[in-house]
C-alpha cells in the first residue's frame, strides 16, 4: 500500500491544507493591517505638516510625484489617494494608535465609511458588520444606502416579539439581535401589489441577496416546506436553519398588514417544526418571523402577549420610501468623483 494511500496520511495532509489556508489569510489580514496603517500615518504627517506649515494644496501633488518616482511598482500614491489618506488621519487623529478594528478591514471599505457615515457609533457599527460578515465594497454600499443601522435599532428598541418571555436570556438577546425592521426586498424588482406566492418565488430566486439582507447565521433549509401533521399537509413559505441560535427559523410572508390570525398560524407551524424536525439535543425551541407589509403595533403586541411559542413581527418594504430618497442620492461632489480637503 502507498503512504498516500493511508488514513495517517490523509489526517496529515488535511491538517497541513488547514495550516496552509490558515496562515494564507493571516497573512493576507497581516498585509491589509500594515497597509491602513501606512495610509494612516502618511495622511497624519501630511495634515500636521501643512497646519504647522501653512502649506496649501498643491503640497500634495509634490508629494506623490515623488513617492511615484521613488517607489514605482507601488500603487496608492496618486494625488487623490493621498487626499483620501490626510481625511482619513483627520477623522482618526485623536486616537494614539488607528483603532484595531479600522485596520482590520479593506482601505476601499474605510473610504465608503468615513465619506458616507459622520456618526460614530454608526461607522462602529459598519465597521463592526463587515468583519463580522466578510462584506464585499458593494455589499457594505448596499447596507448603508438600505440604512442598516436604523434598521437594526429600530428592530432592537421598537420591533414586535415574545422572545423575552419565551426563551431563556442569552437566546432572546441573540432573537433580538437579529431582527431588522423594516427589511430591504428592493432587490427583487417586484411591484407594490405583487401576490404571494411571487413574492416567494422572487426571494428564491435571489436567495444570496435574501441572506444578506437576512443577516449571517441563516441556512436555508427549503421553501414551501412540507409538514405531514394529522394526515394532512401543510406548507411553510420558507424555512431556515440559524447557526448562531442552534434553531430551526419559520418565514411567513404577507403582502397585506399584520392580521392576529397570522400569529395563531404561525405557532401551530413552529409546534409542527419542533415536533417533526428538531432532534438534536443541540437543537433550540423554533422561533418565528412574520414579514408583513405593515403593522399595527398595538394589534400585533395583544396578538403574541399569551402565546408560548417565540416570534417576531417585521415589516419590508419593496420600493424606497420617498421621503429616504433624499438621503441616498449623491452629491455633486460625489457624482463628479472628486475627493478634496472640505475644510
């Protein structure tokens, strides 16, 4: 028999491709951290030197025809960047060191933050999402035009659920934590008044951007899951498994508001789940989302008051409201891509 042949030697190769992927993207990390932290500092010598100087604009052209010139095989170092450097040490010079987690992400993603997001607490919290998700650019763009961070809060602070008095402490936090209210469906490209059954079809067909917008932790199971309860069959619209909570998750989409009746549904489909489909010991109670159009707080707050099984109540949103528009569309600064000191 060949070594290669081996269980040894399959258990030692698996563990030498684990440390080679391992090191590869520490290594990988190791270069980005480097990288933001030399924009961080070259943008810091050029925004202290030009206060202390007095010197203006065209400072900045000098500097990267130089730095061009010396260091040709690098790039970053165009007149532009190095503006996009000096703002970035501006937004970041009262701290000591860069903040570990801004390193932590791509220079391109540090741009979109610090020229779309003037809170704190929100770039924090963008920061915070696109290491913990792996956002591309384009991804991170589409949480902050779809206001993410609002989205979240307003879910955490004013979002309809029994999670606190259904489920233990830490699994009705984490419950929480992952609500969104209302969620961004703009992606599907449906109408006002599309039906039902269309609506979950789009979702299907743009799955990848549904789990976006969903959030991580959520494995789709399947849509128009069959259950076999009393010898009859009954369909739940869509079904998730959520790796975080360690529970199976029931979807039920609405195109109408928020109706009681929905609520008494969707319990008797998480009762069906937790019979029929948990059977790990792992496995914790099934939790419910309702997506409705719209909602009556009041009404939905009464409907789960004395129900025993966890759920939420969420609203979406298929086209911008018109009064965010406003928000989203650029500047003229930003539409002739112009990147200049503002002060």
């Amino acid at each position: 028999m060949e070594i290669a042949d081996t269980k040894e030697y399959n258990e030692l190769i698996y563990e030498i491709k684990s440390i080679v992927r391992t090191s590869r993207t520490q290594a990988v990390a190791s270069v980005n951290r480097g990288l933001i932290n030399m924009y961080f500092r070259i943008g810091k010598n050029i925004l202290l030197k030009q206060e202390t100087e007095g010197w203006g604009k065209s400072v900045v052209d000098c500097i990267s025809s130089d730095l061009l010139r010396e260091f040709p095989e690098m790039k970053g170092f165009s007149a532009r960047n190095l503006w996009r450097m000096r703002k970035f040490a501006r937004e970041y010079i009262k701290f000591i060191d860069l903040p570990q987690p801004v390193a932590e992400i791509p220079w391109g993603h540090n741009i979109v933050i610090i020229e779309k997001i003037k809170s704190t607490d929100e770039r924090e919290f963008y920061i915070k999402k696109t290491i913990e998700n792996g956002w591309s650019r384009n991804v991170l763009i589409h949480q902050i035009e779809s206001d993410l961070y609002s989205r979240t809060l307003n879910a955490q602070k004013k979002s309809v659920n029994n999670f606190r008095s259904t489920l233990p402490e830490k699994q009705s936090e984490l419950a929480v934590s992952i609500m969104k209210d209302p969620l961004c469906l703009e992606f599907l490209g449906v109408s006002e008044d599309v039906k039902e059954r269309e609506l979950q079809r789009s979702l299907i067909f743009r799955l990848r951007d549904f789990l976006i917008e969903l959030g991580k932790g959520f494995a789709f199971v399947g849509n128009e899951y069959r259950l076999s309860v009393g010898g009859e069959d009954f369909f739940i619209d869509l079904l998730f498994y959520h790796t975080k909570l360690h529970c199976y998750v029931v979807i039920e989409l609405k195109i109408d508001s928020f109706k009681p009746e929905y609520a008494g549904k969707l319990n008797f489909y998480l009762s069906a789940v937790d019979d029929l489909l948990r059977d790990l010991p792992a496995d914790n109670p099934t939790i419910g989302l309702l997506l409705c159009k719209e909602r009556n707080d009041i009404v939905a707050e009464y409907a789960l008051r004395d129900l025993s099984k966890p759920m939420g109540i969420s609203t979406y949103y298929l086209k911008t409201p018109p009064e965010e528009m406003e928000k989203l569309l650029p500047t003229v600064k930003e539409l002739q891509g112009i990147i200049e000191d503002d002060e």
